[in-house]
C-alpha cells in the first residue's frame, strides 16, 4: 500500500517534535536536540500490528506496536533541529512506513515536565483499513505471535521486552505489555536456523 506522507508545507515550521511510543524511545535512529516525557491524548499503545519485515516475516509474523483509536499514551517526543529535518523525516518514512501500514499524522502533545507545554508533534498511527492490522489481541494470541518470530531488527520478544524496561524506566507501567513479558520469560527463545 502507498505512503502517505505529510506534505512538508503541512508540517509545522522550524524545529521538528516527533512522538515516540515504542522502539523510537530505546532506539530513536536519529540525531536529536532534546527529549522529555510526554503524553498524547486520544491514542494508545497496542500491540495490534503484524510485522512482516522488522520483527516477523509474512510466513511467520511478529506483532509490533502502533498508536490504536482511543486513550492516553505516554511516551517520549524529541526535538529535531529545523536543519536535520529532512533527513530526520527520510529516515522515519523509511523505517516505519516499509509497507505502509502507519498513517503520518500531527498531534498535539503535552510535555509532562511541564504539562502546559504542548507542542505538535509528527506520529504514526496504525492504519486500520491495512491487512497487516491485527486488531485487539489477547495476551495468550501476542504470546503466540511474540515468542516466535524473528526479522531483519531481530527477534520479536527483545522488542517487547526493551520497550516495557523503557516504558517502566520512565516510571509507566503498561499491565498488558508487562504481562506478556513475565509470560515470555517463561517461554524458551526462539532458535534461529543456521
């Protein structure tokens, strides 16, 4: 499915805020002014997208995180440079829109250091017309997808299990994602073919 990005003309001027809600906190990939804690409002955190390339393959697919309809997510937003804007937006469509599954949007996030502070920040949240929406899954069906699949970033319980020290580091405690880590440390790893 084709990406559709926001136009640059669309996209606030001068520095630029980009929210992350999962790998973008532990890993961002990009060069960075700042970052705080933030949260935006009227989307939350779920596993709820199959990966097919980072964390799975289309015969055996992961679950990645995606920004889902509804309630609060905290996270982190990172002030990008006007100048590394550019290539701070190539390098986010070519790791995150790989097949299209994210809508690119702006919103409005609070800045928890100071929760007067809001600024417009760029996310992606899951497209939930994509094949590759998973949907609301139970903690034993993320198990199932989580414990034994392997892409091109690696296995798919190091995802989960980086994002929820990330996430509890910052002092936030998702029940579901935490869950599914204590079930995961109680599965064996998945062996790669050699």
């Amino acid at each position: 499915m084709a990406i559709r990005p926001i136009p640059d003309e669309d996209l606030p001027q001068g520095d630029l805020w980009v929210f992350g809600y999962g790998s973008l906190m532990w890993r961002p990939g990009f060069d960075y002014i700042a970052e705080f804690p933030a949260r935006l409002i009227g989307e939350h955190r779920a596993l709820c997208v199959f990966s097919h390339h980072h964390r799975g393959t289309a015969e055996r697919p992961g679950l990645v995180l995606g920004l889902d309809r509804g309630g609060t997510c905290q996270g982190t937003v990172f002030r990008v440079a006007e100048s590394l804007r550019k290539v701070t937006l190539d390098y986010l469509r070519e790791r995150e829109q790989i097949t299209g599954v994210y809508r690119e949007v702006l919103r409005s996030v609070s800045i928890e250091s100071d929760a007067r502070e809001r600024v417009q920040a760029l996310a992606f949240v899951v497209d939930r017309s994509h094949p590759q929406y998973a949907g609301a899954l139970t903690v034993e069906q993320q198990l199932h997808y989580v414990a034994h699949s392997h892409g091109a970033s690696g296995a798919n319980r190091d995802y989960v299990i980086s994002t929820v020290k990330t996430l509890e580091a910052c002092g936030c405690h998702d029940e579901t994602l935490h869950r599914l880590v204590t079930l995961l440390q109680n599965e064996a790893p998945l062996q790669e073919a050699e």
